[in-house]
C-alpha cells in the first residue's frame, strides 16, 4: 500500500548538521500530517516535529530553533533538516505519516528508521 523510506542518517560531531529525508511510495491517495520521531535506547519515542499537507508546523522544545521540517507534495517526502546537534540527538529517527491509499482509507504509516549517533 504505502511505503515509508528514511535516508540521511549518520554519524556527525556535535554542532554538526545532517539532513533527513522520508520518502512515500506505493499507491498512494492523499498524504495529511507527516511527522519525524526519534528514540534513544532505553527511552520512550518522541515526537519532534510535524507538518501538514498545507505546511503547518509544530516542533518539541527540544529541537526548536535548531530542526526544521518541510515537505515536498509532489514529491511525497518530508525532511528534517537538523543543525546544532548535541549528543543528547543520539537515536533512531523515525518517518511517520498519515496516507490513504487507493484500497485503503487513512491509516498511520512508520518509516523503518535511520540511526544518527552524534559524537562529543
């Protein structure tokens, strides 16, 4: 129905920048919110930023002013452009969106992940 494939990932110094991108595939309908999370091992995954098919966008405190999310519609990909990274960013992030397919109503999709170990 719907695929979700991060890239992007890797490792980078502390201050660094990384960009990451989620593309959907597959037979898709219509695409609403897409979202970026993360996880640090041994923690609960957290929501970091969302934007809607209209380019509404929320942001945790935790990456204000230093991730920024955009989406290409025509493209079907979402990216995370994240600056100013600390090694608290260490985890695996997370693509998620809400697509509808042709055989399918809206549904939440995950991405497979990218690991972004960020180094002191």
């Amino acid at each position: 129905q719907v695929q979700l494939v991060e890239s992007g990932g890797g490792l980078v110094q502390a201050g660094g920048s990384l960009r990451l991108s989620c593309a959907a595939s597959g037979t898709i309908f219509s695409i609403r919110d897409m979202r970026w999370y993360r996880q640090a091992p041994g923690k609960q995954r957290e929501l970091l930023a969302a934007i809607s098919n209209g380019g509404s966008t929320y942001y945790a405190d935790s990456v204000k002013g230093r991730f920024t999310i955009s989406r290409d519609n025509a493209k079907n990909t979402v990216f995370l452009q994240m600056n100013d990274l600390k090694p608290e960013d260490t985890a695996e992030y997370y693509c998620n969106a809400d697509a509808a397919s042709f055989t399918s109503e809206y549904r939440s999709y995950w991405g497979q992940g990218t690991q972004v170990p960020v180094s002191s």
